[in-house]
C-alpha cells in the first residue's frame, strides 16, 4: 500500500489553536461569531464594495457574484494564483479557498507558497490573522517530503453562503458593517491530492473565512475564522 503524505489542508495545520489565540489577532472575526450582538460593529464587511460609509447596508443575498473569476498562477509564487480581482464577498470567499486547497510541490516551493498566499491578505494589519492562513502550510522538512513524491493538489468550490449567525448579527445592526468591512463565508468543496506512482485521493472540504470588502475595492483575506458551517 502507497503511503499517502499529510497535504496542506485547512483540516490539519492550525487546527489546534484556540479560538482565544484568534480573537488576539482578528477579534473582529471570532467575537461576531461567539458574541454577535456586542461585537458585529467589528466584523461586518461591504456586500458589493460600492455602498458608503454611512449608507445602511441590508443584509446580504447567498448567492455569489456573477463576477467570479478564476484567479491565474503568477510566475513569481510557483502555481499559487494571484489574488481574484472580486468585489463581492461570497465570490472572492470561494476563490480564496479554492487557492488555499490547492498546491503542487513539483513547481512551488514553501517559500513561493507562503508568498503567493500572502498576496491574498489584507493589508490592514489590525484585521489581518496571518498565523491562521500561514499555519495551513506543513514545516520545510515536510513540504520537501511532499516535493520528493510530487505531491499536488487541486481545489473545487461547490458552493459558498453566509453563515446564519452572520446574516443574523448583520440584519439586526446594518449600518455596523461599516466598521470594518469584512464578511463572514463559509465555503464548501472537494480537494483531490495526486502523488507518484498513481497516488490520488480525494476529500471533502469545509472552511469559513473572513474576508474584506472596502467601498470601491477588491475583496481581500483577512483570516480562517472558526469553525462555524451554518
């Protein structure tokens, strides 16, 4: 039997931190989820990066923008793509997992990852939970045993919507989502892990993500946020 390696997923690295340790970095993300009502000025984010400031905001539709691109590779960070030039934030959320549940170790380092997946972030840094993002990536003497097999990866969204408890928190204060722009997503899909010799697997997916959506603006990633599916 073929020994399959550990592939970078948003089911293993970083799973065992604390919700604690992302309220540190991201409080915004992690107290609308576990405090709505005395938090969702913090963690609300623009539905289609066009309304002002101090415009009410209703509360979001599920359904994503017919403006999805798929985001292309850059030269620069291996097979990681660029950041998708979206605007909406369930659309942007489905494009960011699909960067994050994808990877191929034959042509990117760990280094050209980590890089390619940082151009995805925000550069607020007071909404910006690099350690949750980052932590998806195994340590250099894996990712090398990874490469010594050609271990790649490839994402697929099946769908992504807003979680209940988002939608609630946001319909029962609208105008809070000028704080901070950003939106809580969860996103589903699949991710198929190739090897050498015919090695292959496939597995379900699952991530929420915090992702913002400033006034006249691309959509940006701030963190993984818990684990709330809803």
């Amino acid at each position: 039997m073929r020994r399959r390696f550990p592939s970078v997923s948003l089911s293993s690295y970083g799973a065992g931190w604390s919700a604690n340790r992302r309220v540190a970095i991201v409080a915004c993300v992690v107290a609308v989820l576990l405090v709505i009502a005395g938090v969702v000025a913090l963690l609300t984010g623009n539905g289609n990066g066009h309304q002002e400031p101090d415009t009410a905001v209703p509360a979001p539709a599920d359904s994503p923008s017919s403006t999805e691109v798929t985001p292309s590779p850059s030269s620069g960070s291996g097979s990681v793509p660029t950041p998708a030039q979206i605007a909406e934030p369930i659309g942007f959320a489905m494009a960011a997992a699909q960067m994050l549940w994808s990877y191929d170790s034959r042509d990117t380092s760990r280094d050209q990852q980590l890089a390619g997946m940082r151009a995805w972030m925000t550069k607020e840094t007071e909404y910006a939970d690099w350690a949750s993002i980052s932590g998806q990536v195994p340590d250099p003497v894996l990712w090398s045993r990874m490469a010594d097999q050609d271990q790649h990866a490839t994402g697929t969204v099946t769908e992504g919507h807003y979680p209940s408890a988002f939608k609630q928190a946001l319909a029962e204060d609208p105008s809070a989502i000028t704080e901070a722009y950003i939106y809580v997503v969860t996103v589903n899909g699949k991710q198929e892990i190739s090897w050498k010799q015919g090695g292959a697997g496939a597995e379900d997916r699952a991530v929420t993500l915090a992702v913002q959506c400033r006034p006249n603006a691309d959509c940006t990633l701030a963190a993984i946020a818990p684990s709330v599916t809803q």
